[in-house]
C-alpha cells in the first residue's frame, strides 16, 4: 500500500507538468503612427527581442503609393524606438516579408519604384534589427512582374523566392540567394525534378468534388507554376508551399491546388525534389503559412467548403519525409467537400467563420494558432483574435469554447501574424480605428493554469 502511495504521489507533478501553458495577452501596443492606412504586418524574434515591419499606403492602379516602415521591441514586447523608416522611395513599396538567418536579418518586397512594373528588393539589418536608410537593393529587375517574395535562411545567407510572370502570362516560382547587402546570385525558375515529374502525382484536385489528371500543356511541366508561395528552411534544404496553377489553360477545369515540395539547391539551380499536394483540397486554398517546432512542421490556413462556409485547419508534416502525418483528433467524418480529417485538423470548431490568413508560431513545446472571428462567428467570437495550442503530434489542446481571447477589437481586425521563442510570441495585427488602419501587437505569454 505505501509502494502504491509512493506511485501516485510521484505522478502528481509529472500530470500538473503536462498541462498546457496558455497563451495570456499582455497590453495593447500601437506600433505604426497613430493615424493613416497601415498594412501587411511581419514579425520575427531576433536574440535580443522582435522586429516588426509593415506597410503604410497602397497602390492602387498607381494612383496611391506606399512605403516601408518597421519597430524594434526588446523581449518583454516593449518598444526600442518609434517607427522608423525602411524605404520612402517614388512609385510603391509592398508586401515586406522577414527572414532570419544567424544573427542576420533580411526583409524582402515587391516594388515598383520603375513605375511600369514590379520589382523585387531586399534589405539586410544589422544584429540589432536595424536596417541602413539606402532603401535596399534589387534581386528581380527587368521587363517582368516580379511579386509576392518569400525568404528563408540559407547556409551562407537566405534563398528568396518569388512569382514573375512568362511570355504566356503565367507565373513561374524563381529563386536567388541573398550571401550579403547586394550579394545576390539569380538561380532561375524552379525546377521539379521528382522521380514522378512528369505526372506530378497523376492528379490534382480541382475546385470542386473529384480529381481531373494533370496533363502537359503548352507550359513546361518541370517548372514550378503559380505564386502565393510561402517557405521555411529544413536540414539540407527547404519546404516550399504555394498555388499550382500548372491544370489552368485553354480546354481544362480551372483549379487551385495548394501543392508542398522539398527544395534543395544543387549547383546554381534550386530544385524541387520531392512534391505532394495537400492533403485535402480544402486546406489553405488562400494562403499557406508554416512554423517548425524540432522536427515537427505545421502547415496552417483558411479555406471554404459547402458553398462558402469558411474553416481553418492544418496538418503536420515530419522533416523526415514529405508525408502528412494523421490527425489524431476527432473530427466530423465528412463536413463537406474537400475535407479530409484523416490528415487535415480543425483549428477551432469547423462550422466557426474565421477570416484567413492563419497565424502560427512555435510556442511552449508546440504550436500557437492564431485566427480572427468574423461576423460569421457570432457572439461572442466576432471581432476576436482567438488562440488554440496544438502539440507535436497535432492534437489541439484546448477544448471548444476554452479558446483564449488574444485581442478584442472594437472593429473587425486582419492579418495576424505570430512570432514566437519559448513560451513568449508577439502577436502582430491589423486594426481599424475610425477611419484609421493601424498596425498593433500584444505579447504572449505562456501561464500555467
């Protein structure tokens, strides 16, 4: 009886240590000025604390131009300066994106300071987090659109990729590496060099119910077409999600399929050597966005079933192999088309409408999840930022209804995204106030309950 006494008291901390620690809001900040339109947050954690940077202006059909703008704050969230400028030159400067590598940091954009098409630049800041006034340098110029950038550390820099228009008027996935300020070397489309290249899998999912075979058009079928790409560095290589568009053209069934390669880069090219499509058609169909926690990589995102009923889910990949692992939550067995809950999990309840795109960070020895309630949500979720834990094998960690409320905005905010480093992340927002658009944040903090 005393070796059984002696048992459980032993489990007791081990069960209160396996609680989750959750996430708790700490004050609103504003970081942008307190008046204008301000927009596309980005957030990374640097050593010393976090760097944000956003947006002030958009273009619209050139008649509106926007600058760069970014925040240091020290790690307790707490800001080193005022805003600072990152780049005010003529024409627009849109769409920053942060990468870390080391003790380096690179934020990349789409510009159109030529004032006929976009560009792609990249600026490098010191280990501070600070960037030089010189407004960046190119990495994409010429008679092409150049958009939408994503950037990842790199062995001696970062691997920038971007979407850049052909002479058909699709875009293509192009690559450079980024070894220093204005070290660039250009490695050229991506190309698919998977032992199933030619079939890429046989199928892709279209828009609706089914799969249609993927056949070779007039565009090359060994490089990587579409955009809305995302990236995240792995051992030895990269992963890589973006929208395939390579099933569009004349005579198929339009289709979006959200596709995740394995990337290496072998001499002066970046290939993708490995190359699966989501593993449902429902998941991240706007946009994708990644975190890694260990060996563990979640895969977030919003995407629509049953006639516009909107969900965000995700799924976790091992570093191991291109392979989803399963989802070991209970799910409904068929909420609709395209959703597979055998991979693919929910993020909070499905039926719940949220407003893409989705946060995600690591967090206290798994995932924070980040998305925003809209009017669809209803009381008391509308106009909420609510937060969920997910561990390392998937599992969401806190139940319906115990979601923490991260922030409650008088108007509906947008586009959140989370920076994290153990149990601390800086949650970056959008937020209307009046006729204002601001860029805010709040720290978040790990507590156990």
């Amino acid at each position: 009886m005393k070796k059984l006494a002696w048992i459980l008291w032993l489990c007791i901390p081990l069960r209160l240590a396996a609680a989750p620690e959750l996430p708790v809001s700490g004050p609103l900040l504003t970081l942008s000025p307190p008046s204008g339109q301000h927009y596309e947050p980005d957030a990374i954690a640097l050593t010393s604390g976090f760097l944000t940077v956003w947006q002030k202006g958009q273009d619209h059909v050139g008649t509106e131009g926007a600058d760069l703008f970014y925040r240091r704050l020290d790690r307790k969230g707490r800001p080193l300066e005022g805003p600072r400028k990152l780049c005010t030159r003529p024409g627009s400067q849109e769409r920053p994106t942060l990468a870390r590598s080391g003790d380096r940091v690179l934020v990349v954009w789409q510009d159109f300071r030529n004032g006929h098409d976009w560009d792609i630049y990249a600026a490098q800041a010191d280990a501070d987090g600070a960037f030089s006034p010189d407004c960046g340098f190119p990495l994409a110029t010429g008679p092409a659109n150049a958009a939408l950038p994503v950037a990842a550390a790199a062995p001696r820099g970062f691997l920038v990729i971007w979407q850049q228009t052909d002479a058909d008027g699709f875009y293509r996935l192009h690559a450079a590496t980024v070894e220093g300020p204005g070290v660039v070397r250009n490695l050229g489309p991506i190309r698919n060099v998977a032992p199933d290249a030619a079939t890429w899998h046989g199928y892709t999912p279209g828009w609706g119910v089914g799969r249609q075979p993927l056949r070779k058009g007039r565009r090359d079928a060994h490089i990587l077409t579409g955009g809305r790409a995302e990236l995240i560095a792995i051992p030895r290589g990269w992963l890589l999600t973006w929208h395939d568009e390579s099933n569009w053209g004349p005579g198929k069934r339009p289709g979006l399929t959200r596709r995740i390669a394995r990337l290496e880069r072998r001499d002066n090219r970046v290939l993708a050597t490995a190359i699966t499509a989501a593993p449902s058609n429902g998941l991240a169909r706007e946009e994708g966005r990644f975190a890694r926690h260990g060996d563990r990589v979640l895969l977030v995102g919003r995407s629509y079933i049953n006639r516009g009923v909107s969900y965000v889910a995700g799924a976790l990949l091992p570093l191991q192999r291109l392979e989803f692992l399963h989802n070991p939550n209970a799910e409904p067995k068929r909420f609709g088309a395209g959703w597979d809950a055998s991979r693919v999990f929910s993020l909070f309840r499905p039926a719940l409408g949220m407003e893409g795109p989705v946060a995600a960070a690591p967090f206290a020895g798994g995932f924070l999840v980040a998305a925003v309630g809209d009017a669809r949500a209803g009381a008391p979720h509308a106009r909420r930022i609510l937060g969920n834990l997910i561990d390392r094998e998937g599992r969401r960690l806190l139940a319906d209804g115990d979601w923490p409320v991260l922030h409650q905005g008088e108007a509906l905010p947008s586009r959140p995204v989370l920076a994290g480093r153990g149990k601390t992340a800086l949650l970056v927002f959008e937020q209307r106030r009046g006729a204002d658009r601001l860029i805010q944040a709040r720290l978040i903090r790990g507590a156990v309950p």
